[in-house]
C-alpha cells in the first residue's frame, strides 16, 4: 500500500489533465495491470512534466511499443 500511496503522489503533477489521466489509470487500470505494465508506468511517471504532457496528448509519438500500449491504455480510460 505504501507503494500505491508513492504513485499516487507522483501522478500529481499539478496539470489538470496529467493529474486526471494519472490518476485515473491509477485508480481503475494500475491494479489489474502485470508488473511489466507496473513498471512502464513508474518509469513514464519519471519523465518532465513537458515531456509527459506531450506523450499522453499525442504530440510525440512513443517508439517502444509496450509504452505505446500503456500510453493508450491511460488515453482511454
């Protein structure tokens, strides 16, 4: 639990739309996911604000392509 509380703290990122699409994920998708999804989403929680916003709005495109799943995944929830 304290793990989920960690997320929980860096999915706020004081955007509306990162917050919303994190936490979102975060609380209907990040627990059924396996630990590979698990692990793509901390390490997608590790980018620049900037960056982030971009790879979740579909202004930068994402060449790996389980990250591009994910990335999709958080879009439609």
């Amino acid at each position: 639990m304290q793990q989920l509380a960690k997320l929980r703290w860096q999915c706020r990122r004081g955007t509306k739309e990162l917050d919303f699409l994190l936490l979102r994920y975060l609380d209907s998708g990040y627990m059924l996911a396996d630990d590979e999804e698990k692990a793509l989403f901390v390490e997608l929680l590790a980018l620049e604000d900037d960056h982030l916003i971009s790879t979740l709005l579909g202004d930068l495109d994402v060449m790996i392509a389980a990250m591009k799943i994910l990335v999709e995944k958080i879009r439609a929830q």
